[in-house]
C-alpha cells in the first residue's frame, strides 16, 4: 500500500501579469497607506516589490519610508533603499542618482540616512588603497 502526500499552502502574492506598472505602482502605494499595516506586512510587501524584475519607482519608495515611520522602523527603512540601490545593478550611476534625488524631501523630513551618509556602501573595515595614496 502506497502512502499519498496531501500538501496545501496558500501564498499572499502581489503580482499580476494582465497589470500595467501604473497599476503596480498605484497598488503598492495604496498597499503602503495602509493605517492598519505592520512590520511583517511591510516586509512581505517590500520583499515582494523588490522581487519584480524592475526597479521601484519614487513614488512607491515614498510610500514605504512612510510606512517604516509608521511602523517606527528606522533599520527597515535603510535597508530597503540599500535593497532598491542593489536593484539598480549596473545602472547604478544612472539610476540611483534620481531615485535619491526624487525621494531626499521625504528623507530628510522622515530623517532617515542613506546608506551611504551611514558608510553601508563600504566594508566595515575599509580603508583607502595604499596604491592610491
């Protein structure tokens, strides 16, 4: 006699391929401006967003700052622009200069560094090469 495995899970997905990005975008934001979210919700949605095959548009990063202030996580919040400047890739140059740039009044009101300002673009023991001294 043969055993039979039954296995179920549901998984919460944000994703819908009949969707424009306009739509994307507007259901994140609106996902985001939730009163009632919390620190999971947030993360389960940022993970989700930064797993799509394209890069946050401002408006959706405001959306979550706001809703780390909300939630009163300042490491969250620095870790998801750390993510969203790794998902650039190699249109770092271009890209993450103007996401910064759309998003630095919402930042500096929330008062939350970037990476950078904190030194999380570097290893914790960086120094400069001794070949460019």
């Amino acid at each position: 006699m043969s055993k039979i495995v039954v296995s179920s899970q549901n998984v919460h997905t944000f994703r819908n391929p009949h969707e424009s990005a306009e739509e994307s975008d507007n259901r994140y934001i609106k996902f985001f401006n939730r009163p009632d979210i919390d620190g999971w919700d947030l993360r389960s949605g940022m993970t989700d967003l930064l797993g799509l095959d394209a890069v946050p548009d401002p408006k959706v990063i405001i959306a979550a700052m706001y809703a780390c202030r909300r939630v009163n996580d300042y490491s969250l919040a620095v870790r998801f622009l750390e993510a969203v400047k790794d998902k650039t890739g190699n249109k770092m140059c271009e890209i993450y200069p103007y996401i910064i740039q759309e998003i630095a009044p919402v930042i500096c009101e929330l008062g939350v560094d970037t990476p950078e300002i904190l030194g999380y673009d570097k290893p914790e023991l960086w120094t400069k090469s001794v070949f460019d001294m």
